[in-house]
C-alpha cells in the first residue's frame, strides 16, 4: 500500500494538472514479459505489470454482484 501518501491534499483543488504531464518508468511487465511503462517508480522487489496484466489481476468489479 504505498499509494496512501497521496490522500493527503484531497480536497484541495490542487490536483488540477493535466494526467500526460507524469512521469512514466520503463519497465518488463512480470507476467507476460512485454515492455511497458507504468506512473510510479517500481522498487524492484513487488512485481509490476502491464495495463492488459493489471487488469487481469485487479478486476474492478462491483461488490454487489
Ligand atoms: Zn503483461
């Protein structure tokens, strides 16, 4: 869960910057192997995966099925 850093200014209107101005990492994605870039910096040790890959693994399903 390293993502709960960014709660902080929630509400402050100054989360208003266009989404192409971030930064994009290089990387190998860990399930099917192909080069694709992800917004955080991988620390190496979790494993890291492409958009296809990562929706896979993470299905946003409704909790009312
Ligand atoms: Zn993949």
């Amino acid at each position: 869960m390293s993502f709960s850093r960014n709660n902080r200014n929630r509400n402050s209107g100054y989360d208003r910057r266009p989404r192409e101005n971030r930064e994009m990492f290089d990387v190998v994605c860990s399930k099917c192997e192909k080069n694709t870039q992800v917004p955080f910096k991988p620390d190496g040790e979790r494993p890291v995966y492409c958009q296809d890959c990562y929706k896979e693994n993470r299905p946003k399903r409704p909790s009312r099925f």
